[in-house]
C-alpha cells in the first residue's frame, strides 16, 4: 500500500512533540507492513481514512490515485556522483569524507558541509517561495545515510540518488525512501530529521546579516 503527503502536512508534523513524530515513524513502518494490524484501527470514517498513532493523535487520509515516486521520469545510472552530491547540485564527483570539511561521518560534518553552500538549518521541509531545501537522512545511531534535494514546484515535491551508483528519481515524500531496510536486505536509509534551507537569490538570511555586522563592529 502507499500514500502521499502535502507540504501542510509536514508543517503539521514538525511542530509535534518529539515523541510523536517518532511514534508516527514506527506506526508508518508497521502500516505499510501490515495495514490491517489490530494496533492501528486503520478504519475508514465518511470519506476519509485513518489510522491511531497513539498518544492522543490519529493520522488522517484520502484515496488518491499516485505512486510515491514517478516511474516515468527516472535518469540513467551514474556512478561519477552520489546522494550527497546529486542534493548539492554536483553531478561531476561524489560528496563524502574525505571531501567533506573533516573526514568524520557525522550529522554535524555534512551539515557543515551544506552551510559552506550557504544553506542553514531550518524547522521543517514546507516549500517555501525563493527557498531551497534539502534533506538529511540518518540511521538509528544518528550516522548520516542520504540526502534528497526539494524540487522548486510539481506534484514531485523532492528527487534524490539512489544507491551509490542507480538513478535519481522524484518522490513525493520523503517516507518514500525512508526505512531501516530494503526489500532486498540491504540497509535502509533511516529517517529524514535534519533540513536545511538557503535563498535561491544567493542573499545571506536576515539572522546572518544581522551577524555579520554584529561581528564587524566587535572587530571579529
């Protein structure tokens, strides 16, 4: 079974407590393993479906007729550049340590990494007009596993490399690649936990602005 996602939804789902939005991670896995788990309640109510996440919270959906990604619009394989790469816009070279600023495999070093690219860290992955998103995935012990670029406008909202070496593909939502395990056996890509954002015009944000003169006057 699968299931879309609006930019409202993820609003929606960035501003819950922690313990919700993991709750909602494992409810997600468990409903696309087995959507008639008696856990779940997944019922439907009028016109719409909805499945209990636990905690005072239940999901709510309609039926649509989409695929989580567009099987029509997927590129060669390219082995010359990789996920990280493909999120950054390069498609010459792979993106890993030792080309990241350190050569640890870190959250903090691929952050690091895009803020030299002029993104920062933001709250959610809602498109925003003039602004550029990316995404970090990690596995259970927070090591970064993947990364997925949002595309400017369309029905596919994010496009990411798949593999080391396979396609980019567009994807509505970023659950569609997420998981702790392929079919084939392979590890999965974890969670999507970490945004960040820069403007498309290039201009500094306000906060970094605000910084730079600070940082001036105090003659740092």
């Amino acid at each position: 079974m699968k299931s879309l996602t609006t930019p409202e939804f993820w609003q929606m789902y960035a501003d819950l407590p922690p313990e919700v939005r993991a709750a909602a991670r494992k409810v997600y896995k468990l409903w696309q393993q087995n959507p008639r788990h008696g856990s779940l309640q997944f019922q439907k109510r009028g016109r719409f479906w909805r499945v209990s996440v636990g905690l005072g919270y239940r999901a709510l959906a309609l039926p649509v007729a989409e695929h989580d990604y567009d099987h029509n619009d997927v590129s060669p394989q390219d082995s010359r550049y990789n996920c990280i790469a493909w999120a950054a816009g390069e498609q010459r070279r792979r993106w890993w340590p030792p080309q990241l600023p350190q050569e640890e495999v870190t959250k903090e070093n691929f952050i690091r990494a895009f803020e030299l690219l002029g993104y920062r860290r933001c709250k959610n992955s809602k498109r925003q007009i003039g602004i550029e998103k990316v995404a970090l995935f990690v596995d259970a012990q927070e090591i970064p596993t993947h990364m997925a670029r949002q595309l400017d406008s369309g029905i596919w909202e994010w496009t990411s490399k798949c593999g080391v070496d396979l396609e980019d593909i567009k994807h509505n939502t970023l659950f569609a690649v997420e998981g702790d395990s392929f079919s084939n056996g392979e590890s999965g890509y974890g969670s999507a936990t970490i945004f960040l954002h820069r403007r498309k015009d290039g201009k500094p944000f306000f906060r970094d602005r605000i910084l730079s003169i600070v940082k001036k006057i105090l003659g740092r």
